[in-house]
C-alpha cells in the first residue's frame, strides 16, 4: 500500500510541476491552475480568494476530492489547514457548505458568504475521504478494503500530492483537523504526517471536534449524559446502576464491557434512544429535520458497532439532518464541471455502500506519537455540548486520560455576540500542547450551530492560544 | 390574620355584588364591570375575548393586581386558571406578557396575538402577589412580613375576591399554576384552598413549571446538573466528589447539609457560577442578555438563601432578563389607566425591595394535603431542561420522592412543530394523580422558550391527560 502510494505521488510530482502564472500573479503548477475554479453556480461572481477543485492521487487509482480555498488572510504565509468530516462515509462538504466553509449553500440552490469563514487566515482543504466519499473514487479492488489504516494512508498520499501541485504551501504549516469520525480519521493520519520525510517538518497541530476518539469512553459517557439530560428516568438509571456498576457506586459503571447481560440490555436502549428515539443525535435540543417518523426507521450505527467492529449504514443519510440541497447542488452536471470531478458519479452527503473496516479503537497513541515526533505541535480537542453521538463528557475523559500536565485550570471563555454583547463561549483548559474546549450549547456541527464561537476559537487555536 | 382576611372578602362580595350586563350581555357584578379593560396602548383594537384588570383584595388594605382572560374557548364553561410567577418578587405580567398570555409585548412596545396563548381554552388570571409586587400594595404595616404564609393566606383571599367579582366562574373548576418559587406559592396556596369552604369544592389541581419545591434537593441536584452540562471540569468533580460523597461515591453525595467545609466551599463555587458566572441561570443555552458585565454585578440569590433563607435582592431584575420593554410599558400612564392600577406605583418586574421570608423548606406535604382533601384534584409538575435556577434533576427527585404510585412510565412525549413535522417534546411519566413532565430545550420560562410544546402541554394537562 505504502510503496504504491508513494510511487503515484512521485509520479504527479513530475507531471504537475510545470509552472504558469494565474491572473494573481501567482506562480501556479498545471495540475493546479487546470484545477482553478473560474465559475460556480449558485455564485454570480466568484469571491476574491482563489479556490481549486479537482483530484488529489493517492495511488494510480485512487483519487481524493478536494476543494482548496485559499486564505483570506494573507493566502502566502497562512497556514494550510485540512478539513475532514466523518462518517465514516461522509462528505467534507458538508464541513464546506454548512461548517465553517466561505461559501454556505441556502435552501434554493444559491449561496451565501459565510462572516464566519475559517478561511480567513487559512488556507483552508475540504478534501473528501476516504475513497468512495463523495465524488473521491478508487478500482473496484481498491474499494474491497477501505480501513482505518487505508484512509489514514491514503489522506497522507493525498496531501502528498496536494504539495505537489501546491509546492509554494508547504512551508507555511500544515494543521489538519476534523469532526466526528475524523477523531479516528486525524490522530492516524497525523502519526502517518510525522513519519512522512515530506510533510513532517511542516506538521503543526489538529483540530478535532466531537470527535470519536475512544469507542469505550464514547459509550461509557453517553449513559451519564443520558441521565443528566433527563433522556432516562431516575428509575432507569437505578438499573442501570445496579446492573452495571460496582457495589451500585456511579462512579464505577462499566458501561461497554458489560459485566451482565442485564447491563447490556440496559446500555442498548439508551444507545437507541439516543440514535433512534426520534431525537437529534447531533444536537439533543434542535428539531429533528423531517420529524420523528423519517428518523425512527434509520439504523442505529453506534449500538451495533460495540458488537461488531464491521459496519455497513444502510440510512440514505445522517439522522435528522436536511441533505436535498447539498445533493441537489452536488449532482447538477454545471457543478461538477465547475468543480472538475467524475460527472459519472452520483454525490451523496454520507456513502450508503461503503465497507468501512474499523480498527482503531482508541487514538491515544497516534496522539502521542505526533506530539512526541514533532515537538512544537498542539493539539485542540472541542465539542460542541449537545451532540450525543460524540459527546464532550467522553471528549474530556479522553483527554484526560492522555495524562498531560494541566497548563490553565478548567475555566469560561467568552465571545462578542452579534448584537456585541460579551457571552460565555464555553469552557476550556490547557494541557501541556494539548487544550480541550467546549462550546456551549453547540451541537455535533459546531460552527453550523455556533458560528461566532467556533470561528473564535479556531483563530485562537491557530494563534497558539489554544 | 385569617379572620381579617375573611371579613375583607364578605365586605367586598356585598359591594360588588349588583349585577350588570356588558355588551356580551354577560351578567357582571358592578366590581367587574369596573374592572373591565376597554382599551390598551399597543393595541388598535380589543381582542375577542374579554379582559379585566384591578385589584382583588386579600384585606382592607392587601390589595392584588389582577388581570384575569376570558377563555377564547367557552369562557361560561372553561375553567379557571389562576398563574403565579416566582421570585419571590417578580410578576405574574411576565407570564401574561412573555410566556403564555394572549398577548404579547414586543420591544417596540407594540402587541402581538399569541397564537399559543393558554386561555384558549382557559379563562386565566395573571396575579401579581404577594403585595409589593408589581402593582400589588398594601399598609406599610403589611409590608413588615411578607412570608410564604401570609403569602398563600392573602393569594387565597384574594381568589376568594376574584370568585366575589366573578361569582359565574367558580362552578367551572379551579386550577392553580405558576413557576419558580410559584413551586412554593402554589403548593402552600393549595393547602390552604382545600381548606376552605368557598373555594375547596371547585378545586380540580394545581401545574408547576419549574418550580423550588425543596431547598434541598434544588441544590443537591444543580451540582449534578453542572458537572453533566460542563460547567465544571472532571478535576472540579473530583474534589466535590472526594469532599462531599460518602467513600467517593458519586450517588451517596451531600451537596446541601455539607459533610464539611471543603465540601461547602466546593459547592458554592458551582451554585455561584450558575448564577454569576456570565450564564443564563434561566436557560444554559441562551445568550445572556445584556452580555456578561451586566449580569456578573448581579447578586447570587440562591447561594445566599441556603445560609439566610430571608434575603433582599438588589439587582434591578432578573439576571440575563431584559425588562425594559415590560417596565417601560407598565409605567406609562395611559397603561396605568387602562389596567385600573394605582398609578403612583412605578412597576418593576421583580420588586428589589421585598422583605421576604421564606418558612417552607419542602413542599411535599402541602401537595400530600390538597391531593388527600379534594379526591379528584390532579398536579402536574413540568420543567424546561436547560434551566439552573430549579433544575429538572431536582424537580424528579421531588417528584419521586412523594413516592406515589407509578402508572405510566418514563417516555418521550411529541408534538408537531411550526413545520408540521412530529418532534420530541420531552419526556414525562405519571404517577397516580400526578404527571412529571420534561419540555426539552426550554429553560426557566417553558412558554418562551418552547410556546407549542407548552401549550400541548398544559391542553394535555386541562384534558386530563397529564
């Protein structure tokens, strides 16, 4: 895998490396100025930051979607930053046109600018992963195993070669960062950064957001969560309590490695109901889009994951979530001619068919292992405060547990509203390189639910601040 | 002060008692009649439904303001609601004006219809009590003590005048309702309503939103809140654990009758943050209206009163709350005139003046007592999730704690939304004669925050169904 990957990225390296000026005068590779996007419907006129759609190579065959969208800032010396959505399955446009994207896509097809756009002083990379992700494609071999470990090779490849048909980035630092799934998805991808002659010293950090960074600690905190947030009654909880935790002590609940059957059963059903009891799992206090009834019948992916690491969504999407624009968008032949992807394939928010291996179970030690090989680098774990299929109680046990020394004691953060009035933001604290950070009543897509926050932390991130 | 009470009402029955017709050809007492609203800044024209405002009087000189909707159902037939809002200090014109009244109060100082309002089936009376609220008055003697006593005996008497006034609607059946410290008022004003002979045949139960029922457990169960809402950090939770929970365990935990003073120290730092540290104690979620600054100069009531259980607030309103438009507009003469107020009485949503004593720790025995009086009489105790000032956590360990028979266990409950999708309200679950109900995202005011779910609600609860 690893040599294959290297050999087609050698190869686009010398294919790529012709240089042509773009109307910015900047100098340009071919491979990237023939992936410059000139026009894009929805948009009268494009913005005044260049942006660059097409295919990164992970190997001969495998082939990477990406949307580049250059820094508002100062496009030379910001830094790179790689955004991946989760899944696994799902498409990093969602993270463009519904995150923290420059461009947000409106109910009627067109767009607006997003005021709170993370590309303001980064060069932003919406790459689409693994292989059969949204327009991102691979052989019909190559989509017979599509694992932790092939996603986390293949990204690397792919970065690879988006230095190669952006040499002039590298140097400015690269960040990569995601939500969800993507706490899988970054951790082994940023380990495989570390070791890679190319990228290592350019590797700065990660961002991850209610990411799923421990199956364990994921399932264990979302039973306290249930309970604490009036899912489960007092009485269901005294079950579980007796059935799962030691001497009935609420501290010592083994909530994933069931002591009894009983437990068993009991965690099963507040893990339904958290995925399938017509809520939205991604923000406990939104609406669920569609209502209860298109809901109820999606699978519930998380429950039956404990028991069988191999999963296959059959849902035609994410859970109460609104997906017709984006796929209506997506698959109009205009915009992917504007983007310059297959017009063979048929884009959906999250794959339905695709046969995701996972093998991590928990990411600790790809974690350290970054940290330990590139000694500057920081790292920021966030979560917004009402998502329940990552939820932040899980997100600081894992933190906590990385045993870090603790820099800056659990504190409040605050931001300037809209109407400019200061608000708390969340909570925060600082472990040696390491800061977790909440935000407040933010759901699973944190700058979809809070923009204003989750723009001013990732400038404090990037800042060294966080 | 009973006997003075009494000999108010039989005076005030005989001079108001002259019937006349008003244009609905209803039969109306002369005191009525007065009190009948026939214009009101903000509205071009009258709604439907007929409105009265004045004075009920619990003595010579106690006098409540009331401002009592007809039902725009059939107000002959509908029963009587009367709604209490809490502080103690803070106006039922909140609860007409902002939650569930008819109409609402724009900022502007214009009125909307609200289409969600609980008289559509009810005829509601908006009292201001105790005196000193609002445009309630009374003696200066009077004012020497106020107290959850004289409190519910004067809000008894003057529903006694209000049944003088209105003497057609006591057949229709008496509800009582109200939120927050109405979680004191109502079960101490039902108490006593049982016990009398005019009123205690028409009692049909009482609905709380919100409510401080026990001191104890408001307080135990916020600091449970915090650490599953993140407020505090799981180090925070170590040391309350360690300081206040009996051999570390998280369900034998003392956070009200402190073990010792690590564990009082620990406490107060979190019931101190939810009410000063920059949040919203009304609604978690919410942004802080005003911003920080204001709110962080503001007292912490609740922190407070478990040293001191009499206190005097000196903030200028409620925290995160704006008043503004509600004090603009009740302090404009044409207001005063059309509500039949004493206009040289500068209204203030919540008094700052009030000399408070609280005497009621616990509730639960004056719900026991009206619950065994009146037979059929029902209660409802609901709460918006996202509350602090009286969690719902604590509310369902009241509930629990009276230790009824359970007849319908712990579930979700759903409403359709503005979109006309089916959506999860809460959750809720009955017991014999009394419903525990959860509104799922709403804070403090449940009607403001989520105005269809809360009338479905209350419709559920006058139906018979909660």
């Amino acid at each position: 895998m690893k040599l294959f990957a290297f050999a087609a990225s050698a190869s686009a390296f010398v294919a790529n490396n012709v240089v042509e000026m773009d109307h910015h005068s900047k100098k340009l590779t071919t491979a990237a100025n023939a992936d410059k996007i000139t026009t894009l419907p929805g948009l009268d006129n494009l913005p005044d930051f260049d942006m660059y759609s097409g295919y990164l190579s992970a190997s001969e065959t495998k082939k990477l979607h990406y949307w580049f969208v250059e820094s508002q800032g100062n496009p030379a010396t910001d830094p790179v930053v790689l955004w991946l959505n989760g899944g696994p399955g799902c498409s990093s446009m969602e993270g463009f046109f519904a995150e923290h994207g420059p461009l947000h896509l409106n109910d009627d097809e067109t767009i607006s600018m997003n005021p709170w756009a993370w590309n303001m002083n980064a060069n932003m990379i919406y790459m689409e992963a693994p292989i059969g992700v949204g327009f991102s494609k691979g052989s019909a071999d190559d989509m017979k195993i599509i694992s932790d470990d092939t996603t986390s090779s293949d990204n690397r490849d792919a970065l690879k070669d988006f230095f190669t048909k952006f040499p002039q980035y590298l140097a400015n630092g690269l960040y990569v960062s995601g939500e969800s799934y993507a706490g899988i998805y970054v951790p082994t991808l940023i380990a495989k950064i570390v070791d890679d002659d190319m990228l290592s010293a350019h590797f700065k950090g990660a961002a991850i957001g209610n990411g799923l960074y421990s199956w364990e600690k994921n399932q264990q905190s979302i039973i306290y969560f249930a309970k604490y947030h009036g899912l489960i009654s007092t009485a269901n909880w005294s079950s579980l309590v007796k059935n799962c935790c030691t001497n009935g002590d609420e501290s010592k609940c083994d909530f994933f490695n069931y002591p009894n059957d009983s437990c068993k059963s009991d965690v099963e059903t507040v893990v339904n109901l958290t995925w399938s009891g017509g809520l939205d799992v991604y923000n406990l206090y939104a609406e669920c889009a569609g209502g209860i009834s298109k809901q109820k019948t999606m699978d519930n992916i998380l429950s039956k994951s404990n028991l069988n690491m191999s999963f296959t969504p059959r849902y035609d999407g994410p859970p109460c979530t609104d997906d017709n624009a984006l796929e209506t968008y997506f698959n109009t032949a205009a915009v992917k001619s504007a983007l310059h992807v297959d017009p063979s394939i048929e884009w959906v928010l999250c794959a339905e068919d695709l046969n995701y291996q996972t093998t991590v179970q928990d990411v600790s030690q790809y974690i350290e292992h970054a940290m330990n090989t590139v000694p500057d680098s920081r790292i920021m774990l966030y979560a917004g405060d009402v998502d329940m299929a990552c939820n932040f109680l899980g997100g600081e046990m894992f933190a906590d547990a990385l045993n870090l020394p603790l820099e800056e004691k659990y504190s409040e953060w605050t931001y300037i509203a809209e109407d400019k009035t200061k608000q708390v933001g969340g909570w925060y604290k600082k472990f040696h390189r390491l800061s977790w950070v909440t935000i407040k009543g933010a759901g699973h897509m944190v700058p979809t639910d809070k923009p204003i926050p989750a723009y001013d932390m990732f400038q404090a991130f990037l800042n060294g601040d966080l």
